[in-house]
C-alpha cells in the first residue's frame, strides 16, 4: 500500500494516467518485468520522463537522481546504476510503449471533449509531418543518413482541436526514407476529419485515390505544377484570397481523372500560396486559414526536441532510440493532460516550469501557484456550474479534498 502522501504529491498525480490496469497486463503479457527485481517498467518511464523533463543528457546524470531522497521515495528505488538504466531502455518492449502512447491520446482527446467542440469548429484537423533528427554515424551506424552522418525521421499525424495539439500517430523511419511511403499510414479516412499536409506529400496517384475513396485533404501546390483550369469562382472583394478555382493537375499522360480546388492567398510574408484541396463545401477563406494550421505541428517538433529532450539519446540501439522518442511522446501527453486537469489556460511551458518545481510538494500546493487569469472587472460573468460540478466532482473522487479547507480556494476562478 502507497503512502498517503505520495499519493498526494504533484509526482503522483502527474504519473497517475499511466497506471492503467490495461498497461499492467500488457507488462505481463510481453513479459517486460519477468526478470526484474528492480526499477520495474512503471519505473522506468517514471525516471526516464523526469529525465527528460529536467534536460538530462546523459545516463550518469540520470542515476544521480537517486541520490535525491525524495526522488528515491517517490520511485520506491533507492539505487540504479547507468550501465543497468541503459539495459532496461534498451529491452523495453517497444510495442508495450506504442499501447501506453495510444491510450494516454485518447484520455487526453476525451478530456477536451470531441463531441462538444467537433460542432462549435466543424471539422477535426489531422495535421501530417516529417522532422529528421541527426544523429553521429559512428555511434549510430544502423541509421546511417549521408556518408558523414546517420539520421532518422519521424513521421507523425498531429490532431488539432480547440487550441489543443495532440500527436495522434507516429512512424519512426531511416531519414533516408521519402515522407510519402508513410503518407497512408498517416492519413485517415473519416467524413469529419481533413488531413492536411505540405508540399512534400505530393503525389497525384494518391490524390485520386484519395478522392475515390472519400479521404479530404487541404496541401500547398508546387510553383511549377501543370494545372489546367476548369473553372474559376467568384472572389469577395475584400477577400484576403485572390483566385478560387476549379481545376485538374498533371500533364496529358499522368493528369488526375478528379478535379481539386486551387486557392490562391497571400501568406502573412506576403508570399503567394497556391492551396488544393478536394473539399467542395468549406469557403475559400476557411481553406486559408485551415492550412495556415499546419504550422502547428512545426511548434510541436520544435517544442519536443527543446523541451522532451529528443536530441540528445540515452542508449545507441535502434530499439532504445525509439523507445525514448516515444516516452518523449507520452511526456507531452501528461503535460497536456495535467493541464486539462487543472483547467488551465496558459501556455505549456508554465506547466512545465511549475511542475519541475514543484514536482515533490503536494498537489495541492501546485495548484494554488499555477497563474490562472482572474477577472479584473466586478461586472456580471457567466459561470459554468456545470464544469464546476464535474470538477469538484473529481477531486473528490481522487481525494483531492484538502483544499476546500482553505478559505482562499475559489472553484470559479480555479
């Protein structure tokens, strides 16, 4: 039985979405723990994550942690050398960290609420892209890249919903590897989503699949593509989009059998973008802007290599450098997590800030220092009694209760 106040503690309730009883039996099933007298897989990803919260580079740094009691009392392990931290990633089922990854999306995607927001923001964005991560020929010679240097790519479907992203898929791949052998393993074929991805997806056979099949995308044209123009539609004057048209792509010998939408639109550099698309039913200023969103998952690739730290690897095998890509990946998705939590509005970075800081405090104590944005106006607001209820509800089921003793503590502004 755990210490109450363990249980209690910031670290307890950050981890808490990864003890699921599924996990659990899929450790059993992989046999991931059989051998292990210490440092179990639960513990494993718990020192690797605050390693990688803490921009931890190397293996020593990480066995230094234990020389921190309360590190050690929140683990339950007292000691763990390097060179056996290095086995236990190295071993690590990989298939066993995809499933914790899978299940740890969807709990996020249903604390946003799909179904709530799908009908207030129309469709679910799948945003689709590439970041190759180099890495030393000498040391990683199963990757190798060019002849100076070894690399690998990581192919990923972002789900964007209401200000919220979210890695939906991952492929892990040789940076040798073209993006558009994994563009079907990334692309989803629902009546409620549009894939959307760059210029560096393009292929014209695909995309009549694709219009056959029904799966909606929104991409960027090249500047020297061949189109012929069908159509063109009518333009609002004060339109930020310049030409809405009607057309079919290809030459005489390889021209698509169906036609797309090509929509013409400054970007904020003033630089012209050339958009296609085969959704018919969405204004043109709509395809402008969705495929602006695209942008997003370069902020994502930039935020896990600065923050998840994913340019520096703990283990030189292929099944160790994939396993730390996707603790990375579940990292980010207990931040996301933990700030659906606490209902915060506020950039991820402050989330992680306070956490590191106040990591071994009670949770309680990390809620009442996390900035929530307070109404300076004394006029009449409308409250969500409903959020606070569901909220209030929680806590109390979680045993959060101690702080509706603190006469400071208001649900509302919380």
């Amino acid at each position: 039985m755990q210490d109450k106040n363990i249980i209690k503690s910031t670290f307890f309730q950050f981890f808490k979405p990864i003890f699921s009883k599924n996990l659990q039996k899929k450790i059993i099933t992989f046999g991931a723990d059989k051998y292990v007298k210490k440092l179990t897989t639960f513990q494993l990803l718990e020192l690797i994550i605050c390693a990688q919260l803490n921009q931890q580079r190397n293996l020593r740094e990480i066995s230094n942690n234990f020389n921190d009691d309360r590190f050690s009392k929140q683990i339950g392990v007292e000691s763990f050398s390097a060179s056996q931290i290095s086995r236990r990633l190295r071993d690590l089922p990989t298939e066993l960290l995809q499933s914790l990854f899978v299940e740890i999306i969807s709990e996020a995607i249903n604390q946003i609420g799909l179904s709530v927001v799908n009908q207030e923001l129309g469709p679910i964005l799948r945003i689709i892209d590439s970041t190759t991560i180099s890495l030393c020929l000498t040391q990683y010679p199963w990757a190798v890249f060019r002849k100076t240097k070894s690399g690998i790519k990581v192919h990923l479907a972002l789900r964007f919903l209401d200000g919220n992203t979210i890695p939906e898929k991952i492929v892990i791949t040789p940076a040798k590897r073209n993006d558009k052998t994994q563009m079907d393993s990334l692309i989803v074929e629902l009546e409620d989503v549009l894939n959307v991805f760059d210029r560096g997806y393009l292929d014209y056979k695909k995309f009549d699949d694709y219009c056959q099949k029904g799966i909606r995308f929104v991409t960027r044209l090249k500047d020297k593509a061949i189109v012929e123009v069908i159509e063109s539609q009518p333009v609002k004057p004060d339109s930020p989009v310049k030409k809405d048209m009607i057309v079919r792509l290809g030459t005489n010998q390889k021209k698509m059998k169906y036609k797309l939408r090509l929509i013409e639109v400054d970007d904020t550099k003033g630089k012209l973008l050339k958009i296609i698309t085969n959704d018919f039913d969405l204004n043109s200023e709509e395809i402008g802007d969705i495929y602006r969103y695209r942008w997003q998952i370069e902020l994502f690739f930039k935020w896990l290599k600065q923050h998840c730290c994913v340019k520096h690897f703990y283990g030189l095998s292929q099944q160790a450098v994939e396993n730390q890509i996707y603790i990375a990946l579940i990292t980010y998705c207990l931040l996301q997590l933990l700030k659906l939590k606490t209902n915060y509005q506020g950039p991820l970075l402050q989330v992680l800030t306070l956490l590191t800081t106040c990591l071994y405090d009670f949770f309680e104590v990390f809620l009442k220092k996390l900035p929530h944005k307070r109404r300076n106006s004394k006029g009449r607001r409308k409250i969500d009694y409903e959020k606070i209820y569901q909220m209030t509800e929680r806590q109390v089921m979680e045993g959060e209760m101690g702080l509706f003793y603190d006469l400071t503590y208001d649900p509302v502004i919380l």
